[in-house]
C-alpha cells in the first residue's frame, strides 16, 4: 500500500520521517508518482480531478475534520476524515472562549474600549445560562464537558438524538423547543444537504429575543444577511464567528465593521502535522486488515 500525498511542504516533512519509520510508503506529490496502480490512498484537502488515474485507490483522506469540500467518491473508495485529538481540543478552546465572550458582553465592552467609555453593565453566572449546541459529535462533547464544569446548563441538538451525559439532547425533529431555550447557540455541524443554511432567519426566529451565537461549523451553514437583519432587529445580540459566509468575506461585507459581530478566519483549529500523520497511519493499517477505517465518513449522511 501507498499514500500519496498531496499537501504542503511543510506538513511533508513531518510525515515523512514518520512514514519512514513506520515501513509504509509515502509519495509526495502526483509528480513523484511513477506507478498509479501502487495508489492505495490519497491524502488530500481536495482530491485530483482525475481519480480514475489511481486503480487501485481504496482511500481519500481528507486533511482536515470536515469532508463538505470533497466530491462524490467513486465506487469502492472510502472517504475518511481527520481524527486527531488536537483538533478537537482547539476546536473546544476556541468554542469555550466565544461562549464565554458573548456571555460576559465583550463585543459591547471592546465597542466601549474604542470610545473610552467606562461603564459597568449587569454581571450575569454562568450558572444557569442555558448554552444550546447543534451538533454533540466529537467536538460538541468535548465542548459540553468544559463548559458544563463551569457551571452552564446545557442542551444538544442531534440527528439521532442519542442520549449525552450531562446534557438535556433533542432530536431532530425537536429543533424549535431546542432553540426555544437557547440563550447562547453553538454551532458544531457538518455542513450536508440537510445542514447548509441552516443559521436562517426562521432558526433565528424562533431564538428567545436577545440570544446569542457562536459559529464554528462551516460558513455555508450561515445566512449572514439573515444574521444582520437578526442583530437589528434584538433577536440576536452579538455573534462569534470562526467561519463565515463567504470566506474569506469581501472587504466591504457589513459584518467587518459590526461591533456585535467577533470574526476569526477560520482559525479555530488546524491540524497538528503528526497526528494527521499518525491518523493516516491507522488508516492504512486497519484497511490492510479489513478493519473499520477511524473517521470513516457514511456516504448517505455525508459526515
Ligand atoms: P461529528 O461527526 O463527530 O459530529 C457531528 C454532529 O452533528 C453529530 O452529533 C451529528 O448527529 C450532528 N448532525 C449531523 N447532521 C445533522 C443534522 N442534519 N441534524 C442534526 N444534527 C446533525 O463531527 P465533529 O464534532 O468532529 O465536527 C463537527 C464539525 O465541526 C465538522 O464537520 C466541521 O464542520 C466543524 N469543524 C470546524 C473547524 C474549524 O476550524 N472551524 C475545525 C474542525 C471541525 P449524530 O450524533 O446523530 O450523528
Ligand atoms: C477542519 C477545519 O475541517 O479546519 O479541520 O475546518
């Protein structure tokens, strides 16, 4: 079996010693590839055009935790994500510190700072502050654990509505009473035929008045327009978004320049070079034994 791999320089250098030592073999670039059939797997944040080059591919690997940029696999290739624990844990950092931003009103104390204006609004507690997470995945979970131990009360909304520990979880036909006890809404969906734009304004809507957002999903999810019109009218107060609609968005979008609006670009995570490495390495492992491929993604819920 072979990978080929067709990221950065950088992240080739820390796999291939990695891949070196582990006794499996590492092309680096569709250049270096001298016979597509020794193509067992592709490790790619998008893949080639041509697939069909490679025979003998059983794999695409995604760089990163989400596969919404990958296009239909042909038959018999699997589509795997990314597991690698860091992601997850910076994911949750960035989620905990846009939680905690909005619950302690810094989009309006940063406005203030700008105006140098020093004035004390109500202090809220966490405690008691209903956080409501879409999506209680990998990430959601890690995110709940944390701020479940400072004290908010928390809520998931999931496909399956499977039972999580310390949360009160909705399925998915239960989304409007889920929203209906959202004072802080997280975001951590995968974006799929059913997910995208969902952050609209009818969700919006039926958000208690004054609710908040933090959105570390995918952009597409996200009507911004619905988002302003939102924030005008006090059905939202203020928004932390790492991903955004489009991205990177123009120099002249509105939300630039919004003081109840926070944005990262799409920082909230990037993959640690070695655990991708080390997660590739599973891969082809377990396929070599006909195991089940960790991250794995089931092609008919796309995530
Ligand atoms: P998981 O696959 O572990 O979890 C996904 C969750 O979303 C599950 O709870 C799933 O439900 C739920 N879900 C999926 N579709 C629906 C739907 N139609 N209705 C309701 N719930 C749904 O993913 P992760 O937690 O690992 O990652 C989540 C997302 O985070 C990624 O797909 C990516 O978009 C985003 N991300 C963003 C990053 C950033 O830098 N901003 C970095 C990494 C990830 P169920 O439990 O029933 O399966
Ligand atoms: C990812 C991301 O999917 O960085 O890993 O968004």
């Amino acid at each position: 079996m072979a990978l080929l791999f067709l990221s950065t320089p950088e992240r080739a250098e820390v796999w291939q010693p990695i891949f070196a030592e582990a006794g499996e073999e590492l092309i680096v670039g569709e250049a270096a590839v001298s016979d597509p059939a020794a193509v067992t797997h592709i490790l790619c944040w998008k893949p080639p055009d041509d697939l069909a080059r490679y025979p003998n591919l059983r794999g695409v690997i995604s760089s990163g935790a989400g596969v919404d940029q990958m296009p239909p696999m042909p038959d018999g290739v699997a589509l795997v994500r990314t597991l690698a624990p860091g992601i997850e844990e910076m994911v949750r950092d960035w989620v905990v510190m846009a939680t905690l931003m909005l619950h302690r009103d810094m989009p309006r104390y940063l406005q203030q700072q700008g105006l140098g204006q020093w004035s004390a609004h109500p202090v809220p507690l966490a405690r008691g502050t209903r956080v409501a997470i879409m999506g209680v995945g990998r990430i959601g979970q890690l995110v709940a654990r944390t701020l479940g131990d400072m004290g908010f009360a928390l809520s998931g909304w999931s496909r399956s509505g499977r039972a999580v520990e310390g949360m009160t979880i909705f399925g998915a036909d239960d989304l409007g009473a889920f929203l209906a006890q959202a004072d802080i809404l997280v975001c951590l969906l995968p974006l799929t035929a059913q997910t995208r734009g969902l952050l609209n304004a009818d969700l919006f809507g039926k958000l208690p008045a004054g609710a908040r957002l933090v959105h570390a999903g995918r952009g597409a999810h996200l009507d911004m327009q619905a988002l302003k019109s939102a924030l005008d009218r006090g059905q939202l107060t203020s928004a932390m978004l790492d991903v955004t609609n489009p991205e990177p968005l123009p120099a002249d979008h509105w939300a630039w320049g919004d003081p109840r609006v926070c944005i990262t670009p799409h920082v909230a995570a990037s993959t640690d070079h070695a655990e991708g490495a080390r997660h590739a390495l599973e891969v082809i492992r377990a396929d070599r034994n006909n195991m089940d491929l960790p991250g794995r993604v089931d092609p008919r819920k796309g995530y």
